[in-house]
C-alpha cells in the first residue's frame, strides 16, 4: 500500500508544522539584505507551504483509488463490491477535500478559519480510510488470525501522544518572546515617506500545552500563569485584540497627523455614560450611552471638565438637582434633563462633591485628513501595544528627514488619546526580543522599565511617558 506512504508523511509533515508555529519567533532576527524584510514579513509567505499537507493526502488518495480500480476490474466492478464501494467513498472523499483545502490556502491563505477545517477533515477521513483498507488486507488473506490493523494501531498512538504534548490545553497561559515588525512597513501614511527604522515588537501569549515546559528547559523567557476562570473564549478573544487594535490605530494616525499639523488630532467632544451604579441617584434620568454635553448651561467636553463642575459647588450643589444636557441615541437627540446629586464624602484628594454614579469615558473625534493603509501580517492578530511605535512612525513618514535621527529605534507601550505611552503586558519577552535585533534603543513605558533591563542587560532601554518624551530623547541623543 504505496499511498500510506503519502498519508504517513503527511501527518508527520503536520506535526512538524504543529512544531515550526510554536518556535516559530526562533528565526525573528532574520533579515533580507536585498529587501530589508523582516521574518515576519516572510511567515506569510509559509502559509502556502502548509499546502503541502492536504496535497500528500491528496495524491495518497489518488493513488487509492488508482489501486482500487485496477485491483477490481474497473469502476464498473468496484461498484458491485461492498466493501470496496465503502472504500473509494473514503478515497473520494479524501480527493474533494485535498482540493478544497489546497485551493483554499491558495485564494485564501491568511484565512486559517477556513483552510484548517478543511485539513482537519481530511485527516479524519485518513485515518478511517487507513485502518478500513488495513483490516480489508487482512480479511482477504487465508489465514485470519490477527485481524486488527496492529501497524495502524502503533502508528495511531504514536500520532495522538505526539498531538497531546503538541496541542492539548492545558489551564495555564504561556507568555514568550515574539517578533519585531517594521512599523513603517505595517503602516503608510498617504503622502510620507519613511525616514528611519522604527520597530515595533509583539509577543506570543497563548493557551499553554504540554510542549511549552520542554521549550522552557532549553528557551529563555518563558512565562507561565494559571487561566483566569473567566478566560474569554478564543472568538471573543481574537475579536478583542483585533478591535483593540483597529482603535490604537485609529487614534495613532490622529495624533500623528495632528503633530504634523495636519488636521485636528484628537479632541474631545463630550463626556460618554458607560455604566451605572447599583444604587445610582441618576437611575431612570440618565443611561448608558448618553453623551453629557453640559451641566447647569456649562459646555462639557472632557472627565476632566466634568469632574471639575461638579467639585465646584458654585456651579453645582452637592444633593441638589442639576440641569444635563445630554445628547442620546443614534440621531444625537439632543434634552436637557433635570437630574438629582449625591453628596460624596471628601477624600485626601477632593472636597465634598456631587455625583450621579456613573461611570464615564471621553468621547473622542479623531482628525485623521490623509488616509493611512495597514500591512497584514498573520503573527500580529491584534492589540494596542503597537500604538507608540505606529504613531513615530506615521511622524517620521511626514516629517522631512524623519525622526529617528539616524538610530535604529524600538519600543511598546499603548498611545493614548493625549499623547501618554500606556502600559502593555510582556515586556521582558519583548526586551529580550529586541535585544537579539539591531536596535540601538527601546523604549518602554516608565514604569516598566526594570522589567526590560532585568531582561535584556545589554539592552538601552530608556523610560517614557508621552510621544513627546520619545521624540526629544531622540533629538538629544540622535546620532544625525
């Protein structure tokens, strides 16, 4: 049986598949001189090669069904028989699916949610088709002792203990180093052009399995962490990150532009409702989603705003009603609503004060005239660690000469809506990362900055608080 060959190879050209994802931040420092692409450029590239798997399943099954017929007289024969008829089913059925999932990844490759169903399928149908053509072979032969497929079976249990340690989740989150990313490749800005290297780096933080404890033995930079209870599921989870990082971008390019005197930036519009206390006095008055605009005639336009009128009993007593102009529901309905306060009690911080029990955030408006397109990469599913870096970026593209002032620079940290660089999680595995690149810097937020050195020691690492920080640390110590 020549096309077990093909099948056998297939699933031990999976595994290692399987393998080549988990390490794949291993070849991270890789570059191309010619093209100066980075290795996370390249993995998209890989995703053709995971053809090869359906397509070994698929001339196995070819093959099968080649055998099939010769060995039966014909497809006219193999219809009569019963339990070859079962068979070139299976054999058919291998055959659709192998071209399916081959011309899936072909037209679709970074859509995984479609292709890995499909190879999941034929590999099932594999293993059926394996064992019934083995336990046929021995039907067949005179003496019947031994009918069970013994080989099928040692290779079967092989397979599921080899896919246990590969792919079993375990309760536990396994944090490791990931890849650095070319952030004015990721990102172009309509009319810029890159003036420097900037990077950004993303780590790997995923459901733990068996194999991760070997690769720590031999890896640095390994971290594990028991699952929350509450852990999302891994939909919800990719439609976070990805959510999250469509929003970092956004309010990037708004920051950028806005530096670079093009358009507004980002400004605020109001004060959004976006939950209320159990015993909130605003109940029935108020509600989530509405956007306060103004409060006893005064305009509104931030928290801090906010918070400010209603510290001033000037403008607002603490347990009396107050007059909120609020805008609600899609069409912007705009009302004034007379609305009762609570006192809160004075804090170190605050005086006595009137709330409503609400919970707030700002409405924010992102000026971003130029459009900016975005790279897909596969190994970056999404988040907002990557903000700080993108929003240089986009400067330095429309800024003449760029920023960087000649130093190869890296970094993390969230961008938030007034400039601050926010905290972000896996920082020693991204200063290790960095730390096996080129880079001549890395920027951090302030108060991770002993996780990154405790990390990577050679590693300059410099401490920030706002795009501000980053960019005249760069104009002081720039080597142009």
């Amino acid at each position: 049986m020549r096309r077990f060959r093909y099948y056998i190879a297939g699933l031990i050209l999976a595994l290692l598949y399987i393998v080549a994802a988990e390490l794949i931040w291993l070849p991270a420092p890789l570059k191309l001189a010619a093209s100066g692409l980075l290795w996370i450029d390249m993995i998209n590239w890989l995703l053709y090669a995971l053809a090869f798997i359906p397509l070994l399943w698929l001339v196995g099954g070819c093959r099968g069904i080649v055998e099939r017929v010769n060995r039966s007289g014909g497809f006219a024969r193999v219809a009569t028989i019963r339990f070859e008829r079962l068979l070139a089913v299976v054999q058919y059925g291998i055959a659709l699916l192998g071209v399916s999932a081959i011309g899936c990844i072909a037209i679709f490759p970074q859509r995984l949610v479609l292709s890995l169903p499909l190879i999941g399928g034929m590999l099932l149908i594999v293993c059926i088709e394996m064992v019934w053509s083995e336990l046929l072979a021995r039907r067949s032969m005179e003496k019947r002792r031994g009918r069970w497929p013994k080989t099928f079976i040692w290779m079967l249990g092989s397979g599921l203990a080899a896919a246990f340690v590969l792919v079993y989740p375990t309760n536990y989150i396994v944090t490791y180093p990931g890849l650095t990313m070319n952030m004015n490749r990721y990102a172009h800005v309509e009319g810029g052009a890159a003036g420097g290297s900037i990077s950004g780096v993303l780590v790997f933080d995923r459901p733990a399995v068996p194999a991760d404890w070997l690769y720590s033995l031999v890896l640095p930079e390994y971290s594990f962490e028991r699952k929350p209870e509450n852990e999302p599921s891994l939909s919800e989870s990719y439609t976070l990150v990805s959510t999250m990082k469509t929003d970092a971008n956004s309010v990037a390019a708004a920051i950028a532009e806005g530096k670079a005197g093009i358009g507004n930036g980002v400004t605020t519009t109001g004060v959004r409702i976006i939950g209320m206390t159990k015993d909130s006095i605003a109940q029935g008055a108020l509600a989530p989603g509405d956007l306060i605009v103004s409060l006893n005639g005064k305009g509104v336009a931030s928290v801090t705003e906010l918070t400010s009128i209603m510290a001033d009993p000037a403008f607002v007593v603490p347990g009396e009603a107050v007059q909120v102009g609020v805008q609600r529901g899609t069409l912007a309905e705009k009302l004034t609503l007379e609305v009762k306060t609570a006192a809160a009690a004075a804090t170190d911080q605050l005086p006595v004060r009137a709330v409503f029990g609400i919970s707030v955030q700002n409405e924010l408006k992102l000026d971003a005239p130029r459009p900016v397109s975005y790279y897909s990469y596969i190994a970056h599913i999404g988040g907002p660690s990557h903000g700080a870096m993108l929003t240089l970026a986009l400067l330095d593209q429309l800024t003449p000469g760029g920023v960087t002032h000649g130093l190869q620079v890296a970094g993390t940290g969230t961008i938030e809506p007034d400039g601050s660089v926010g905290l972000v999680g896996g920082v020693p595995q991204k200063a290790y990362a960095v730390s096996r690149t080129d880079a001549d810097v890395f920027f951090v937020p302030a108060e991770l900055e002993q996780e990154a050195k405790s990390a990577a020691p050679e590693l300059l690492v410099v401490p920030v608080r706002t795009i501000d920080d980053i960019l005249l640390w760069l104009q002081t110590h720039g080597k142009s």
